[in-house]
C-alpha cells in the first residue's frame, strides 16, 4: 500500500511541478487559466478559452528568451451565417479542453456547432534540424461554412501578454514572405527568427490583400469538415517534406501514442482522480525535450532549471529518460563542478546557465532516486566522478568553515524554496 501511495503521490504532484496544469481550472483564477495548451518537442499549440482562436507556437532558438514563443501561425475560426461572417468574440457558447495530444474547442452558435481540434504531431523529435508540424482540424454540424482567418507574428509572453495579444482579437497580423503555389498550399515565413512555414490544407485558401507578399490569408471550409496541416523548420527543404506528410495516418500515430502511454496510468473509483492522473502523464509528456529534460512549464517558464520530475518518468516505465537527463546534466558541469541548467534551445547555442543557487542538490536526489530504482549499477559507476565534484563544489560554495553544516543561505532552488 504503501508502495502505490507513493506512485500516486508521484505521478499526480508532476503536472503541478513541470506542466500548464493550471490552465484545466477556471477563467479568472490565474494568467495560465486563459488558455489550454500541448506540446510534442519543439510544436508547441494553444487555445484561448473565451475566444477560441489557436497558435503555433515554437520555443526561441538563436537566442535566450525564456518566456517569450516565436510566434507562428494564428488560426482564427469563424462560422458564415446567412451571409455574415460570424467571429469569436460572438460565439453564443466555447468550451475548450484538452484530450491527450492536443486541445479541443466545442462552440454552439444559433443552433450550429463547430468543433475544432489542434494536434502537435510527431514529428521533430531525434532530429538535428529545428522543425515541427501540427493538425488543425474542423467540423460543423449541420454542415455550415467555416472560414479559418491565418495571421502571423513575432513573440508572444503566455503569461504576462496573452490577455492584450492578438489572441484576444477578431483579428489576424499579416503572414511574411506569403507565396501560394497552389490554391490549397501555402509558404510563408513565421516568428522572430523566420523559420520557414508552410501549410496544406482541404479547403481553399486566399489572400487578404491580393498578391502581396505581406498578407494574411484565409481558408474556405465547406461540405462540414476539413483540415489545416502545417510544418515549420529552418531547413525549407525539410518544411517542404513535411507538407507532404498525410494527416489521417499522422493523426492515428499521435492517438495510438498517446493510446500506449497512457497504459502506465492509475485507475481509481473515482473519474476526477483518474483524469488527474491521465493529465499529469500527457503533460510531462509535453514538456520533454530530448535528450535534455523536461521544461518547467508550456505557459510561462520556457527553461529545464530543476530536473524534479525524474521520479514521476521511472514510476511510469521512462527510465531511459530519467537516465538521459541526469547524464547529460552530469557530462555538461560547469568547470567548477557545478550541475548546469539549460533552455530548449541548448543544442543551439550551448548556453548554459545557473540561477537561484544551482541544482547541485536537485541532481543529486536524482541520482539518489535512479539508482534507487533501477539498480542500474553501470550507471552508478558511470556517474560517481560526476557525482563527487559536484559534492566538492557545493562544499566550497555552501561550507566554507568546513564543518559539513551546508548554509544554503536564504535560498535553494526554486524561487519559492526556502531550504
């Protein structure tokens, strides 16, 4: 008993420590509760809860910013009625939600209902090219025209900026660089950074503005259901392949991923509980960046400061993550010995990095926890040289006296950690 109380404790506590687990309570309460959100490596999605316009998103890469997105597609869905374009800000009725993979928007406007579904695919993980690609899905019912506005951007803060960005607006920015090789194809260039973005999609697209090559654009559903595939990369070449992925197969591939996950999760009397467990599962999922870590969260932090989910990886099968993470963390210390932090783009820029007086001890407890559990003894072995120096330099830092009474002083660790 005790043994699944602590898995429980586990698995429930890590959509608290590293994910947007806020944004599942209601409007009002918190920045986070705006909007729901997913992730699969670098594709990072969002939905606003009132108005339910979605964005791509993707983390920064040649540069340090850790809470502002680059910026690249926002998808505005609208409802034709009676001639009218109807937008979001008049839907009678949203409901926005999460499922594994992705979030859903159910809006009932005037006796129609038009669901839309995003879903980061798998695509991106394990590459060395900077890339993503997500699915936009629509229907209504009855069958009524829909017209999904496209617009692009720069930067977006989630936390801080969400409730006055264009999010929050009928509205979308011009998309850069726009070219249209076909009337259901589109290239065009996103965020800060430019990564080349392209769309394909089973409806009609046109532009805002005639043939400009600045200028949003806006795609023509009809017949009540139809799709919005979009890669991005800063490879064009690879953008381009990514376009031609098929979308039904790849959004089978991201429901029997999500279907085999969740296979480690607990099953309670209680459907709040068992929900709670689902979602603390998927969005550690969510937050992993291979080979590094975990982020601390998709809405706010965009870094991999503490390593503390670990744990909640072993209980749930993903050792070869928790292992990955802590060695990596280990091979990378700072020439002091100090236990690095990184940030989504490390493989980038190589930056590395330590605030709020180091993770020396979250590693440790790591180590300490693998081992514990996986009795993984060439790890063990691989890992003590790496463990003793940073043994060594937490005591020249926290105990100059030398009497192996550690003075952390006022802080350790995360910012509301008083140790």
């Amino acid at each position: 008993m005790a043994n699944n109380t602590r898995i429980t404790c586990t698995i429930f506590f890590s959509v608290l420590l590293c994910t947007n687990a806020l944004s599942q309570f209601g409007e009002g309460e918190h920045q986070s509760g705006n909007k729901h959100m997913a992730a699969h490596h670098y594709s990072v999605v969002c939905t606003g809860n009132k108005m339910p316009s979605s964005v791509i998103l993707t983390y920064p890469i040649n540069e340090f910013r850790v809470q502002d997105y680059n910026f690249l597609l926002k998808l505005m869905p609208c409802l034709v009625m009676d001639g009218n374009v109807v937008k979001p800000s008049a839907f009678e009725h949203v409901l926005v939600e999460d499922f594994p993979g992705g979030v859903k928007a159910t809006i009932n406007h005037l006796g129609t209902r038009m669901i839309t579904r995003i879903t980061p695919l798998l695509a991106g993980r394990g590459s060395e090219i900077w890339q993503g690609a997500v699915l936009y899905e629509i229907e209504t019912e009855p069958s009524q025209e829909a017209l999904i506005y496209l617009g692009g951007g720069e930067t977006i803060n989630l936390i801080w900026g969400f409730e006055s960005s264009i999010m929050k607006q009928d509205s979308v920015s011009a998309l850069e660089q726009v070219r249209l090789p076909g009337s259901s194809t589109m290239e065009f260039t996103g965020g800060k950074e430019d990564l080349h973005v392209g769309l394909k999609t089973s409806g009609t697209i046109t532009l805002d503005d005639g043939g400009s090559s600045n200028s949003a654009a806006v795609v023509n559903i009809t017949g009540g259901s139809g799709y919005i595939l979009t890669g991005f990369s800063e490879d064009k070449g690879q953008m381009q392949s990514l376009m031609n992925m098929d979308a039904i197969a790849e959004k089978q591939a991201v429901e029997d991923y999500y279907q085999d996950l969740l296979k480690s999760s607990i099953q309670t009397p209680e459907t709040v509980m068992n929900e709670a467990f689902a979602s603390a599962i998927y969005n550690l999922e969510y937050s992993w960046l291979e080979p590094f870590g975990w982020g601390e969260c998709l809405h706010h932090w965009l870094a991999l400061w503490y390593m503390q989910v670990t744990p909640a990886a072993e209980w749930i099968g993903q050792e070869d993550r928790s292992r990955s993470s802590i060695l990596i963390h280990g091979m990378e210390q700072l020439n002091n010995g100090a236990i690095p932090m990184f940030n989504p783009n490390h493989q980038k820029l190589g930056m590395k990095r330590r605030d709020w007086g180091g993770a020396n001890n979250f590693w440790a407890w790591q180590v300490r926890h693998y081992v514990k559990q996986t009795g993984d003894l060439e790890f063990a072995r691989q890992i003590i040289p790496m463990l003793d120096r940073a043994i060594e330099q937490t005591l020249d830092e926290y105990d100059p006296d030398g009497n192996l009474l550690i003075a952390w002083g006022l802080q350790i660790g995360n910012q509301e950690d008083f140790v």
